[in-house]
C-alpha cells in the first residue's frame, strides 16, 4: 500500500487554478475513490504550499505520520498529490502537514472532503457522491419557475431543532425529514425551503454558521446521500430549496482551515483583513487566486451535485467593508482610499457570474444589511450581481413599528411607508428570520402588544401587509404558526400550540397568503419593478390606516390591499379607484376561520362614480381591526 505517481490534473487545470478561475476544484482535489492500472484504491491531493512533508494518516495505517507520504507536483502550484492503493469507501483520515515554517507540524481535516465524522470526530471519511435523482420534471421546469417575476416564498429551517425524535431526545434523520418536513413545507404552501447552514460544523451553537466542511453535508443528520433524497423529495414536491452559504469567515478549529500548512493559507495574513472580531473566526483571503477558486468551486459544487436552486450568501456586509466591527486605526483604507474591499467586491462578481453562467433557474440572494448600491445588479451594469438582496431596513422598521401600542401609531405612519421610497432599488427580499427571534428580541408574536386577542391579530396584520408588499418573502420556522418563545436551537419547536385555536388560525392564515401569492400575479409578476405598485392613500396617520394597489401584466387582475393598524372597527371606509367596475374580497385577516372576529366585505362591492383620493371613482369597504383586506379590482 505504498503511495503511486498518479494526478487528475492537467497543466489547464493548474493554470486556472493560479489564476483563480478554476471553479470545479472538487474534481481534483480532495479524495476520489479510482482505478489505476486496474487496482483500487483512492487518489489523494491537497494543496500546501508551506509544506515540507504531507502525509496521508487514517485508519488504514493506524495513523501514522510517513507511512503514506504525498509528493508535491513540480509546477509551483503547491499541491501534493498521490494514489494509494486498498482504500475503499468509509476509510477515516486527516492530512499530517510538516511545514516549512519553523518545522511546525499540522494534521488537518480534508478541505475537500466529500463526508466528515460525526462531531465531536474530526476526521474527513473518503465516500463517492453516486446517486440516481428523480427530480428531472422539476430541474426542467426551474428554469421558469425560480424567475423574479415567480412567487418566491421561503420557508427558513434549522433542520436540527425544527422537529426532534423525543422518544429518543435526537435529531430527526435526513431521510426522516424527507418524509415530514417536506410534506409540512407542501401543505404550507410555500415556494421554498431554505436551511441554515448544512455544510460540517464542529460547534452546535454556532448554528452552523462556522463551518469546517466546506463540500461535506453535516453527518448529524446522514450521510451524503441521504441529503441527496431530502433535496430529491423537495423537488419532487415542487419545492426548491435554498442553502446558506458562507464564504465570508471560518473557525480556527486545529482541524480546519486556519493555519492549514503552518501558514496563513486561507486566511488573510494581515489581522486587520483576516480575523473577525465580532466571531472570533478567520476571514478568507479574497485576493489570493486559489482561494478564490476554492470559494466559487465550492457554490458550483452544491448547485451541481446536489441539484441546489439557490444560494443565501451570509453575512455579506462583513465582507465588503473593511472597517465593518473596526475602530480606527483597527483597519487600513483601500489603494483609493475608501472603505470598500475591493478584492471582496472582484470575488463577489466572479461568483455570481460563475453561477448564473453555469445554472439555469437559479438564484443567489446577499444577507447585506447596509445602502452599498447596486447589490442585487448585473456585473455588466457595475452591480455586484446578485439575484435579490434582503430587505433588512424593511425588516427593522416593521418591527419597531408593530412593536408599538396602537394609539401611538397614528404618529409613526412613516415607519410603516418609508420602504417605499426604496423598495425598488434592488430586488429584494423581505427576511422575518432567525436573526429576529434570538438573544432577547421575543419571537415574532412577543412583540406584538396588547391582549391575547389583539397579539394575534396584530401578527396576522403583519403577515398580510408582508404577503402583498413588493419584494419576495422569507419567514423563519415556527413563526407560521406563532413560535410564543425564541427559537432555542438546542430544542424542537413548540407544536403543541397548534392544538390551540389562535395559534392555528396563524397557520391557516400563513398557508392562505402563501396560496394567494402564487395564485394572484398581481403579487409576483412585477413584484421588483416599481409599475407593479401604487399607493391610494399612504397619509390617513389620523386612522393608521394605509392603502395601495399591486399590479401584474394584465390590468384585470390588479389587487387592492387596505391595512388597519388599529383595533378600531372601521365601516365605510372610503378609499379612491381609478376605474369603474366592482371589487371581489379574496384575502380578511379577520376571518373566523383564523380566529378573528369575522368582520369581512361582502362577496361583490359596487364602484361609485364618486371621487374620492384625487380619482373619479371609489368604493366603501369594512376595514376589520387590526386587519388587512385584499380585494380584486375588475
């Protein structure tokens, strides 16, 4: 079992990888079970520039140092490379990596790994990726239907505490999940899934976030493959699914990234670039070519072998600022200046061009949370190039907004109207996620003020108002069916509420929005484009009380959306059209079957020939309390 010549590069393939536009890194590097001259075995290679010696270590030559030693190719790429003979699928083994650096001696993780040991275990697990997918009518019909001008309707997971075994006190499997939480997010309604970050992790309460595994499903839930069925039967449901991906930091964990070779590999060597303050983790060094091709490699990889629709990139604004979490003197200025990090912004188009030229029917959204302009923008027109961009100025003015007793909401109108004077300016995404129900901000029901009664309406109010304003939509778990406490990602959610009426009422009225979202193209046809909205009335702050229209291609299919942010009962309520005709109810955040109060419109509601809000025509409608009515115009 000694180590053989053997490499799956070519010169192409260095080329491109020193020139950071090698974007399938994980056909080469990493552990590839192969055939040479008809024996078995796998194909090992890394890349360590730093390195003296790299040894392969495993279960296979019981760990240790020299018995399996790589060679380093002779092209100044710095990768080291070599087949061993005898390996076979499920062999456990990390990297010993001698370094040039004061002789200093690392033993790593595979950054490549396809499947890792279950945590506490760091060890990297040599595995194939062979799967037969049944997903082709969907992979087909993706391409139309994850369009902007589509319902996208994202439901967002933790998948280790959305529901557990507890019987048992476990996670629930990937193949268990494939039953229930796919059947769940199907009867819901909505369009997606999204999961936090399923790539390995050592550390669960970092809720995923600090990853190690960069091309390896966490083996908490099951293997590779199993996660291959879950995507397959989200598919096969209809239901796209998103991941977080993370890009802009790592953990130092001894087996991970950090220090790889005894160098800063990974990471920036500067502190000022390469260390987060805030999570006390690495920051990858974007300007350096392989690292590069290491990141983009690893978003074509998900999309590629595991059929991906969409990647969420998080925490984006760290990475485009250099003073993000600094103080002075913490950070230095780029070559003009400026605050910007110009190899992140370079990084950044470079990875939605590759994914966007390689994918149909796919999308990349940016967790940014500041005005940097033009995120969600093609690279051909300067902009960053993402498909859509969180709404995170929406999402905070919201809150505060509801937050508040509704006697004072009359003096707050512009809270609740100010994302229109931006809501265009990039595609956005409107996030209630998990960000919003931890480390003391209450679920999304604890904010809401006022009794039980009034709690209730309140979030189905905001739920309303979320569904029908522009922008597509993302709610966290257990805020469909009114999660009362925050989110523990130690526990399961609370379903025992939904044997309580309120609490079903909040799901009926979630799954209703989400049906009304996809049925009605008013909703979703211009959802990013300003001619899809138009306020009737926006300053009636005497009764907190706003009204606009949403409009789709077809001018017979326009909506009427009216929002009451009082408790107060408000019949004939006038409020101005701009034609003739009738009005149809499709949508009452008061019905009884949410455990309102039942104050709804009646079936048809005449148009008058009576100006009212600077048009010709109007109508009187029944604003229920606390609630939300849309109506079809036509």
């Amino acid at each position: 079992m000694k180590v053989r010549s053997y490499s799956l590069f070519t010169d192409f393939d260095i080329n491109l990888f020193k020139a950071g536009k090698h974007f399938q890194l994980h056909e080469k590097l990493g552990a590839h079970i192969v055939e040479v001259d008809g024996v078995k075995g796998v194909y090992f290679a890394v890349w360590a520039p730093s390195a003296r010696t790299v040894s392969v270590v495993g279960d296979f030559n019981y760990w240790i140092q020299g018995e399996h030693q790589l060679n380093v190719r002779w092209d100044e790429s710095g990768i080291w490379e070599g087949f061993i003979p005898g390996i076979e699928q499920g062999a456990t083994y990390k990297y010993k990596i001698q370094s040039h650096n004061n002789g200093m001696i690392t033993e790593k993780a595979d950054p490549f790994a396809l499947y890792c040991e279950k945590p506490p275990h760091t060890a990297s697990v040599v595995w194939d990726l062979n799967y037969k997918w049944k997903d082709d009518e969907w992979m087909k019909a993706r391409t139309v239907a994850n369009q902007l001008d589509k319902p996208y309707s994202v439901y967002e997971v933790h998948l280790g505490s959305w529901r557990r075994n507890v019987e048992q006190d476990r996670f629930l499997t990937y193949i268990e999940l494939a039953d229930e939480l796919v059947s769940y997010v199907k009867e819901t309604g909505f369009t997606h899934v999204e999961f936090m970050p399923i790539m390995e992790y050592p550390y669960d309460p970092s809720w995923g976030y600090q990853l190690v595994g960069y091309f390896a499903p966490t083996s908490r839930f099951g293997k590779p493959q199993d996660f291959m069925y879950l995507v397959d039967k989200f598919h096969q449901a209809g239901i796209g699914v998103i991941l977080d991906w993370v890009p802009s930091h790592f953990p130092s964990d001894a087996h991970g990234l950090g220090y790889f070779d005894g160098t800063h590999l990974y990471e920036h060597p500067d502190i000022r670039k390469g260390y987060h303050p805030d999570w006390k983790s690495l920051v990858f060094n974007y300007g350096r070519n392989e690292v590069r091709s290491f990141l983009i490699s690893n978003a074509i990889f998900w999309l590629q072998h595991y059929h991906v629709d969409g990647l969420r990139v998080d925490a984006v604004a760290s990475m485009l600022y250099l003073d993000y979490s600094r103080k002075d003197g913490e950070w230095e200025p780029n070559e003009f200046g400026g605050r910007e990090n110009l190899d992140t912004i370079s990084f950044l188009k470079d990875f939605n061009e590759a994914v966007y030229s390689n994918f149909d029917g796919v999308q990349t959204i940016a967790e940014e949370s500041t005005s940097f302009p033009m995120v969600s923008r093609p690279t051909y027109a300067g902009g960053l190039g993402f498909g859509m961009k969180w709404m995170m100025g929406w999402m905070h003015d919201t809150l505060q907004y509801f937050k508040k007793e509704p006697v004072y909401r009359s003096y707050h109108q512009n809270d609740i109207t100010f994302s229109m004077t931006y809501a265009f300016t990039e595609n956005f995404m409107l996030p209630l996620s998990h960000d919003e129900v931890v480390y003391g901000k209450h679920s999304i029901l604890g904010r809401m003020p006022g009794d039980e009664w009034q709690r209730f309406a309140n979030l189905r109010l905001l739920y309303g108002y979320m569904f029908t304003h522009p922008g597509s939509k993302l709610l966290f778990m257990g805020s469909e069916f009114g999660q009362s406490e925050e989110w523990k990602f130690d526990g399961s959610l609370d379903w025992h509420l939904l044997d309580y009426d309120f609490h079903k009422g909040i799901k009926s009225a979630i799954t209703d929005l989400n049906a009304l979202y996809k049925s009605e193209p008013a909703l979703h046809e211009k959802q990013f484009n300003h001619d899809g909205f138009e306020w009737i009335n926006y300053s009636d702050s005497a009764n907190a009380v706003i009204s606009f229209m949403r409009k789709g291609n077809n001018p017979k299919e326009n909506l009427v959306i009216v929002c009451n942010f009082t408790p107060v009962l408000r019949e004939k309520y006038r409020i101005g059209l701009p034609s003739k005709g009738k009005l149809t109810e499709v949508f009452n955040s008061d019905k009884t079957e949410y455990a309102g109060g039942g104050n709804v419109n009646p079936k048809v509601i005449k148009i008058e020939a009576s100006a009212w809000n600077g048009r010709e025509f109007s109508a009187e409608l029944t604003l229920p309390p606390l609630g939300v009515t849309v109506l079809r115009l036509g």
